[in-house]
C-alpha cells in the first residue's frame, strides 16, 4: 500500500488520503472488512458487475475504494502512512463493497493479475456521527443500500455499548435470549436517525419507501451535522447516567417514541440535562406524563404527539422544570390544537 497525498476536509473535520494498493494486499486486508458489518447489503448480481469483473480480468482501473477510520486526536498523528498500515483491521468500507466481492469473484480466473493497482480514497474522521453523514454522502442515489440501512448498520457497528451500563440487544441476539431490561438496538437506530436529522418524524406510511429515503437524506445533509456540539454518543452516555439504578426512568426511555424526542430535544439543551440527576429527571417525567393523560387520545395521534411533545419537554427542559403538570398541560393543549 502506498500513500501519495494528504488533505483536509472542512466539512467532516477529517483527513483524507489518496494512495493505491495492489490486488493481492486487497483481498488480504480489505475483502475481510467486507464482512465486518453484520448486516451488510446483499451482493448485487446486476449487468455492471459482471462486466466489471470482464473489465477487472482485461485490466481495467477500478474506481477507487473508499476506507475510512475513527481517530479521536488525529492532528497528533504524525506517521499517516504507518497509521494505515497499522490499523487497517480496524478500517471500515464507505464505498467500494461490491467492487471488493467483484475483484473476489474475479481473482479465481487464471487471467488474473495480482499486481494490478486498486486506487484508495481513505478518510481519518474525529467522529462517527462525520463518518456517518460521508457515507451518507457516497450512497445517495445506491437504492440497494437505504440511509436507513446504513445507519442500523454503523449504530450496531461503531458504538461501543460495552461502556455503558444499560444494555442493548439486536433483534437476532433478542430471538436467542432476551436480557431483561435490555435495549432494542432498533429503537437505539430510530434514535440515531432522529439525532442526525433533527427530525421525530422519520417514518411516514402515507409517502412511498424511495421517496422517503431521498427526504431523509436531505434532513441529514441539511442537519449541519459537522458543526453540532454533542455527538450522538454523547447522547446515549446521558442516556446511560439518567438510567443508572433508575427502573422508573430506563421504562420511559425504552419507549421507542420518548426516545426519539429525546434523542432530537437533546441536541438544544445537552449542557442543561447533563448536569441533573437521574432523580430530578424522573420528576420531570412523572410531570410529563401526568400532563400527557389529559390529551384525547380520541383527538390525535398519540404516537406522534409523543414525539413531538418529548422533544418539546427536553429542548426546554430548563423553563419546564420550573412548572408545575397543570401548566404543561396547558402548554400541551397548545401544542396539539
């Protein structure tokens, strides 16, 4: 592998390669990363890749593979080809996997060269939540893979939930054995996407699967991602604090829809909530909930306000905090009429 240039996005506050490696270090270091995310896409049998793989055999240049890594300090890494080179294991694919299984494929012809070159973009990012919105970015318009799969895929993938208390389950580990009280990793993704598009309304029946997908890409791209003060994994670490020895407070947030409005409210008032205790948070919830009650369910839709409404408590959490469940609901009545 060979590094020839080096530069700086402003965007994602990242680092950016251009080198090469050649087709044998290629499946040896990079075709196993295809393989790192659990739910990756199915692999395409369409028209293009079969000529690709002719093209691969005939000696064509590829276009390049985009890797990318997780560095918290990058401006003190000093050796980038070393760091690389060093850490390739840990990489993750942004772009490129079906051209991996494609080269795969094609490495079993007797034509095949090993040392032809395979162009790399690699990408030194400080943030997931940046990695996250780049891949969002090299995807759009790949209607295998939706933005909605790619962010299930990174939130099981770069989150390390092993340094939190709470725990979190995918629906495969929940089929084998459910750890009670656990977490639903699906819940936590509906969470990330909210966070990432400043949105609680992620979902919607009445608009067809494509053109929400092209929707959400826009909240993401126009959610100014690169410039927000917390990161999502500030988010659950909040999370995490206020559900510590707390059954009362881990059962509202396992509410999928309490959950999102947080996840969205947060992002306002962060600086606020991580200063309180899981206790005084609870207060505030039994308000909420209380003032809740007196919305009609017969009037509206409860899941949506919920929601809204949760958002709405956590963005302002510090003025609600100071009025009492009779005043909310009055702001409540408001909000829904």
């Amino acid at each position: 592998m060979e590094i020839y240039n080096e530069y700086y996005d402003k965007v994602i506050k990242s680092k950016v390669l251009v080198g090469d490696i050649n087709y044998k270090e290629a499946l040896e270091k990079l075709f196993p990363l295809v393989d790192k995310f659990e739910a990756q896409r199915k692999l395409l049998d369409t028209k293009f890749y079969q000529r690709l793989e002719r093209d691969i055999l005939k000696g064509c240049m590829m276009p390049p593979v985009t890797i990318a890594f997780v560095a918290d300090e990058i401006s003190s890494i000093t050796d980038i080809s070393g760091f690389v080179k060093d850490n390739i294991f840990e990489a993750y694919i942004l772009d490129g996997i079906q051209r991996l299984n494609t080269l795969k494929r094609a490495s079993s012809q007797s034509e095949f060269d090993e040392n032809k070159e395979l162009l790399l973009n690699i990408i030194i990012s400080p943030s997931k939540d940046m990695l996250l919105y780049r891949m969002i970015t090299l995807n759009n318009g790949q209607k295998p893979m939706t933005p909605r799969h790619q962010i299930e895929i990174l939130t099981q993938e770069l989150f390390d939930f092993s340094d939190l208390e709470i725990d979190v389950q995918s629906e495969k580990e929940r089929s084998e054995q459910v750890k009670r009280g656990a977490f639903n990793l699906g819940d936590i993704s509906r969470g990330y996407l909210a966070f990432l598009t400043d949105s609680v309304h992620n979902e919607n029946s009445k608009i067809i699967g494509e053109k929400m997908d092209q929707i959400l890409v826009g909240r993401i791209l126009d959610s100014n991602i690169p410039n927000s003060e917390i990161e999502f994994n500030d988010t659950l670490k909040l999370i995490d604090s206020l559900t510590n020895n707390n059954e009362r407070n881990k059962k509202w947030f396992k509410t999928s829809n309490n959950l999102i409005g947080f996840c969205v409210g947060i992002k306002k008032s962060y600086n606020d909530l991580k200063q309180i205790s899981a206790s005084d948070f609870e207060e505030q919830i039994d308000k909420f909930e209380e003032a809740f009650k007196a919305i009609n369910p017969s009037k509206v839709n409860l899941g949506k306000f919920r929601r809204e409404l949760s958002k709405y408590l956590i963005e302002n959490y510090s003025n609600i905090a100071e009025k009492d469940s009779d005043e909310l609901v009055e702001e409540f009545v408001e909000i829904t009429a």
